[in-house]
C-alpha cells in the first residue's frame, strides 16, 4: 500500500456505497453505486491496485431513488464488475477505486482496500455495540464499512505526510474499533491509542484489540495523556454529536495532546448530510450555521442525558470556528465514508 497518496486532480469525491467487493473463486466481484450530485455518468471504471481492470455500464437503481427522493438521478447509479483471476494469484488483498465517467473522462471517485481476511482477522464487537457507534449489527457490514473509512482516513494523512513517519496515534472516541482495528492491521504502523467515554466499548477493544492501547475517558477534558503525546489523532463521528461548547473544549484538548505541526482528521455532518435529511433541515442549517439542539438517546445510560447530539454544522460554521484552533489544511465534503465531512488540520506550534 501506497505512504504517500496518488493524487486525482479533478475528480470528486463520489456519494455511494461499496454493498460487494468480494474476492472469491472466480474473481473480484465489485458491485454498489455512486452518485455525484448534478452529474450524470455514462459509465463506471474500476481501478484495481492503481491499474484499470474492468468497465461497467450504469445499471438502473429504483431502490436507491427511493430511499433519496430528493436525489435526481439516483435511479442511475449502480456498477457492477467481475475482475476474472490472473492465472493462480488468489487476490486476497487490495485497493479499489471505481471511477464515474462521463464519455472517457472520470469526473467522481470512491476508494476502499478489501481483504479476504477480514473476518478472521478482525474479531466481532457484539451487535449492541456495534449498532450503538454505526447502527448496523451486520458483522460483515460493519467490517467493510469500517476498512472503507479507514482507507479514507489513511489515504488522508498520506496526502500529508510519510504514514511510516507517525509515531503515535489516537483514535478520540473509538467506540469499539470499527477504525481502529484496521489501523491496527498495517505492517509498519505507529503505536495505536484508543479512547472513548463508553466503559463497555472500550473494555471490548481491550480484551479483543491487544495490540493497541485503550482508556476509558471522561466526557469533558482533560485526558490523562500528556501534552504533545500524539503525532496524529482521528475523530470519527464524534464531533457530530457535541454541541459547540463541548466541541471548542475538545478542540482544545486535542491541540495540546498533539505535537507542534500534528495533525487532527475529524468529521462533521455538513451540508451534504443535512440534504438527505427532511427540506427544513438544510433551511434551519444554512440560517444557523450549526444545529447542535437535538439529543440522540443511542448512549442512553452511558452519558448524562443531553450530552449527545445529532449535530450539523456547515463548512462555514466549522473553517470559521475550528482555525480559531487549528490551521486548516483541507475541507472535503463527503470525505468520510461518503458522508460525512472530512477536516485536516494541523496544529500550531
Ligand atoms: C458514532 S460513534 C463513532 C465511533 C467510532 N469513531 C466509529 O467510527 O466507529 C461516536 C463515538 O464517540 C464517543 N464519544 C462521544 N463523546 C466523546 C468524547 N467527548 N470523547 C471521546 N469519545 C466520545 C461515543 O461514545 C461513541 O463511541
């Protein structure tokens, strides 16, 4: 796997869903579906370890259409390719990039990295822990959705620096390793920490995850670690569920646990998420900036009640807020998992 990450100029970051990439007897199977919003695509591209390997036309998706209504041309979004075997090499492991075109340009892409052994090398969280950090109890789900963001966090901190360079790196609000797990998995890697406020979560990746370190931590700073203990700290889906206050005090606290120059990947619900949501939500959103008033009842019984929140901020709202802390090095919507917003940030000497 690549340290420093290929660059694709012009081409954006597609919205979608990898639902197959399965190495199996016959090949590759790679099938899901992509959307870039006001883009229609002719056909989909498969980039398999950086090398072209297949075409696929776009196939009808009325089911995708009919969970976003509001999408225009979600019906058109579906790929599908079988990447036949080269004489006996198994294809355990890889990259894939499938690409939207239009005519034999690339204008959107989505990534993720597969393994065929996945389940046995990354053990299974119990559903209810599971579903309270991603909502899904499938394992295989769960899995591929978690090495799919990971490749996104990976290829992220490659754009900045050597990975092989890390030293130390945390996981700020892990949960139970859906990420970290996979970070855990690389050959040359730093030391792994963990840490989240959910005691059971975290006593699951501390029995299940032994080659990383993890603490249970409290809901407001500071954390025992000392300052500028990491060279790199991830937040995934853990800002979008703190009101802007807690948000602030956590900013904080993850400048002095980095080293002068660290980097902090974290995530918001930006404007693309509150589009797929009920009209209102992106009105109130672009009135307010952020909405950080509802209460989200999935860690009913862990954190005091009103701590979490389903919160939406938008790209505005977070460059003008979060450099008050950090330099921005980059905002890209949809960074994450093809959702979420992806900030990279450096933090100040
Ligand atoms: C949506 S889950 C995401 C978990 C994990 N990052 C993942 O992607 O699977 C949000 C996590 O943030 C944790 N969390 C919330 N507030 C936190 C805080 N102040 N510090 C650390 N973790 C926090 C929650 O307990 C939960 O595990």
């Amino acid at each position: 796997m690549p340290t420093l990450a290929e660059s694709w100029p012009g081409v954006a970051q597609a919205w979608g869903c990898f639902e197959s990439v399965s190495p199996g007897p016959d090949g590759l199977l790679v099938a899901g579906w992509m959307q870039l919003l006001g883009q229609d695509f002719s056909s989909f591209r498969l980039m398999l370890n950086g090398k072209s390997a297949a075409a696929s036309e776009v196939y009808l998706r009325p089911d995708v259409a009919e969970v976003y209504p509001r999408v225009t041309g979600a019906d058109r979004s579906g790929f599908h390719f079988m990447v036949p075997i080269a004489g006996t090499d198994p294809m355990t492991s890889g990259r894939v990039d499938v690409l939207g075109c239009v005519g034999d340009r690339p204008v959107a892409r989505m990534s993720t990295r597969f393994r065929a052994d996945l389940d046995r090398l990354m053990p299974t969280p119990p559903t209810e822990l599971m579903v309270r950090v991603a909502s899904v109890g499938d394992p295989s789900i769960f899995k591929a959705g978690g090495l799919k963001s990971f490749t996104d966090f990976y290829d992220a901190i490659c754009r900045r620096r050597d990975f092989r360079s890390t030293r130390r790196l945390l996981d700020w609000g892990c949960g139970c390793g859906r990420v970290t797990a996979h970070f855990l998995l690389e050959p040359e890697r730093p030391e792994v920490f963990g840490c989240d406020i959910d005691g059971a979560a975290i006593a699951w990746c501390q029995e299940n995850l032994p080659a990383g370190i993890f603490s249970r931590i409290n809901p407001m700073p500071p954390t025992p670690f000392p300052d500028g203990t990491f060279d790199v700290v991830i937040g995934y889906s853990v800002f979008t569920h703190l009101e802007r206050e807690t948000q602030r005090a956590w900013l904080n606290e993850i400048h002095r646990v980095l080293v002068p120059g660290g980097l902090l990947l974290a995530t918001t619900q930006g404007q693309f998420a509150a589009f797929l949501e009920p009209p209102q939500v992106l009105d109130q959103l672009e009135r307010f900036g952020i909405l950080d008033q509802d209460f989200d009842s999935m860690l009913a019984g862990v954190v005091s009640d009103g701590y979490y929140r389903v919160v939406f901020q938008t790209s505005d709202y977070t460059l003008q807020e979060w450099s008050k802390i950090f330099d921005i090095l980059e905002y890209t919507e949809r960074g994450i998992g093809n959702y979420q917003d992806l900030i990279v940030m450096s933090s100040r000497g």
